[in-house]
C-alpha cells in the first residue's frame, strides 16, 4: 500500500455502462460496515429479507430468481372462504 488516503471511489453500472465517482467519507464507512454486520448476520442465520420490487429490479442480474413481483402477489393472494 502506498500510505495514501482514498477519498474517492467509483461505482460502475453495467446496464448503463456509467461510472459514477463515489466520495468516501466517515459516515459512508460507518455505514458500509453496518451494511457488511448485516449481511453477515443474514448469511449466519439464513434468514433472508423479502424482496421488494422497485425501479432498481429492473437492472437487477438477480431478477429471474428473485421474482420480487411473484412474491408480491402470492404476499396479498388471500383465499376467499366458500359462500
Ligand atoms: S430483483 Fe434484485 S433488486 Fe429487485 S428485490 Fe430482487 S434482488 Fe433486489
């Protein structure tokens, strides 16, 4: 490593195929740790979140799996009892 400070990063969307400079600052790591704790405890425990579909799935590579608008539907299918 050279001793330098990092105070920019970039983020490189490939549906877009855009670069966008990231600033690092304090609160962005704090907040990556965070996010890194938690998702550490979700693969730990094996408890997943539900998806939630938004304009972000639309590029999303995970889509086919994740089918965030099935798991939606079958979230508000509720059976209407006999009449
Ligand atoms: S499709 Fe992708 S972005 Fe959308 S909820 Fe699933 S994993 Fe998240």
């Amino acid at each position: 490593m050279t001793g330098q400070p990092v105070t920019t990063g970039y983020v490189y969307y490939a549906n877009s195929h855009q670069r966008q400079p990231v600033e690092i600052s304090a609160e962005l790591k704090a907040e990556a740790i965070a996010t890194i704790q938690a998702v550490s405890s979700l693969l730990s425990t094996g408890i997943m979140p539900a998806p939630v579909y938004s304009k972000r799935c639309s590029g999303c590579s995970l889509y086919s799996q994740c089918l965030p608008q099935a798991a939606d539907k079958v979230g508000r299918y509720q059976e209407v009892d006999d009449l």
